[in-house]
C-alpha cells in the first residue's frame, strides 16, 4: 500500500476550491471595510500605528473565517 492511496481526488479538488472560496469572501470583506470606513484603513494601521484598530481588524478577521468555515462545513 502506497502513501497516495487512500487520497481521494474529488476531496482534493473540494478542498482547494473551498479555500479558495474562504479566501475570496475574506478579500470581499477587506475590500468593503476599507470602502465603509470613513478614514484610510491601512494608513491608520502602518503610518499611525494604530493598535486598537489592528486588533479590531484582526478579531473581525477571525470571527468572519469561524463563520465562512462553519458555513463550508455545514
């Protein structure tokens, strides 16, 4: 018995489409918090060194990849 046996092909392929999908929804996501945003989002984080909205963006971030993984996964 081989290592690549038991690796299924159709579950290779839904596995690269699905990160594909979670990856395209976050970009989604990026683009409109940064048209919303009344105030240049990145200038905000790099220039200034704004913290709180790092970490404001970064805990979105994670709660938005926690609802498209439960959404993939259901």
């Amino acid at each position: 018995m081989t290592l690549f046996s038991a690796i299924n092909p159709a579950e290779v392929v839904s596995t690269i489409f699905y990160t594909a999908l979670g990856v395209g929804l976050m970009g989604l996501c990026w683009w409109g918090i940064t048209r919303i945003a009344p105030f240049p989002v990145v200038k905000e984080i790099e220039e200034d060194q704004n913290t709180a909205l790092a970490i404001l963006i970064g805990a979105l971030f994670l709660s938005l990849a926690i609802i498209i993984a439960a959404v993939i996964l259901s």
